[in-house]
C-alpha cells in the first residue's frame, strides 16, 4: 500500500508497459507542479533520491531533463517512464 499524503485525492497510477524494473508508478501533480511521486519497485535508494528531487518541480521541466534516458541496453528507464506517465497527464487533462 503506497503511502500518499495526507489530503492527496487525485493520485494518477501509471503501470509501465516496458521492461523496466518500476512495476507502478503514484503521482500527483498540482498546478503544473509534481507535487508527490512514487516509485514501486526498482531502484529503492536511487528512484526514492529522484523522487525527493524531483517534487516541486514543473512537469514540462522534467520532462525536458528526464524524458529519453536510459537504463543499461534498454531503450527506456524507469524514469523514462515516469516521463511517458506524465505526457499521458498531461494529454488527459489539457482537453
């Protein structure tokens, strides 16, 4: 059970279809904002550092800065994911 803090209602749920190690990804994003992220599997030290990092951050600037990195042989990245998590927010609620 993933721990969203308190007050968050609208938390979006993203499952990777690629072969990455994160299984799921939680986010909430707030006026333009990541406000809170989640990563379910993976890198637990590594994607916990990038989520602290990342929160505060306007989504377009991390999807300028993260999105297209990859992991080792493969053509994505957990993080590549996230951003893909994030063009999908992005399309769903700019209609």
């Amino acid at each position: 059970m993933v721990s969203v803090p308190r007050g968050r209602t609208q938390v979006e749920h993203f499952v990777p279809e690629a072969d990455v190690c994160t299984k799921e990804i939680d986010f909430v994003v707030d006026n333009g904002s990541i406000d809170y992220v989640n990563f379910c599997g993976g890198c637990e030290g590594n994607l916990k550092a990038i989520a602290s990092m990342i929160e505060g951050m306007n989504v377009d600037f991390v999807l300028d800065r993260f999105s297209g990195i990859t992991c080792g042989s493969k053509s994505t990245s957990c993080m590549d994911q996230f951003c893909q998590a994030l063009q999908e927010y992005k399309a769903k609620h700019q209609s």
